[in-house]
C-alpha cells in the first residue's frame, strides 16, 4: 500500500476481503454489497480500478477536482466508454480518466526486491494443485478469493 508515503487509503471489495484489506493498512473500507462508494458523497484524488464495473460518469462523480481514475482491466463495455468520454470529461469537470495498459512481466526485478524489503506485502491464496485448476479459476471468478490464486505446476 501506499502508507509509508502518508497516503490516506480507503478500500473497496466485499466481505472477508474486507479484513484482509484492513491488515494491511487500509484506513478504511467499504463493502460495496452494501455501499456505492461513488455515491456516497465522499471524494478522492485517485481511484485505481481493476473491476471497471461502474459507469465513467459515476468514477468521475467520486474525484475531487482534478482527480484521477485510473483502470487496469474490467468490463469491456465499461472500458470502451471510459475511452470515449474521458475527454469530454477531462474538458468539462478537469478530472481525469485513464486506461493503464499493463506490459507483461515489465518491473518484476523491482517488485521483488519491494518484496524482499518487506516494502510490498502479498496476500496468497492457495498454492491449489494444478489438476484443480478449473475449480481455482472459477473460485476466482466468483470473486471469493481473498489475495492472488496460485497454481502449483509442480509438486
């Protein structure tokens, strides 16, 4: 997380996520099952995205002025019109929409010496054999993994 730079982190996931999210230095948390955090009135600097389920009208409701939201992935809908209205809405409300396309295996040196400092946490959930693969992928299309599902490729 972004704590030792004084950041002010709030997270957004569901459920038992939400105490994992906690752990590890969220300040606070939102269960979106229960809360639309773009509607609640309270506004950010920076949202960074990897679900991409919600409208480009509702993320740019949820900036302060001059804000950015950033996006890694998602519904290709959503994305598709994220594309296409962030200049309008660059123009008319000065915060900003953007796509962050990621390159494969690009900074992995660095993320593993953060790793190794103990700079970077990870949360793992598994190792799962790789014969349970189909069942691992649809536990985490379901949305029930708590940290990043790992296959073991051998034992």
């Amino acid at each position: 997380m972004l704590k030792p730079q004084g950041v002010e982190v709030t997270a957004v996931d569901h459920g038992e996520k939400l105490a994992m999210l906690s752990s590890l230095g969220a300040d606070h948390v939102i269960d979106y099952t229960k809360e639309d955090f773009t509607r609640s009135g309270r506004q950010y600097d920076l949202i960074i995205d990897t679900k991409t389920s919600r409208s480009p009208f509702a993320h740019a409701r949820a900036l302060k002025p001059g804000g950015v939201y950033v996006t890694v992935g998602g519904s290709m809908v959503r994305v598709v019109q994220m594309l296409v209205l962030s200049r309008w809405i660059a123009r008319t409300t000065g915060k900003h929409l953007r796509l962050l396309g990621l390159k494969a295996n690009r900074y992995l040196d660095e993320l593993r010496e953060l790793i190794e400092a103990g700079t970077v946490s990870t949360v793992v959930d598994g190792p799962y054999p790789l014969s349970e693969t189909p069942r691992a992928m649809e536990y985490f299309g379901n949305a029930q993994h708590v940290g990043k599902v790992v296959i073991q490729v051998q034992p």
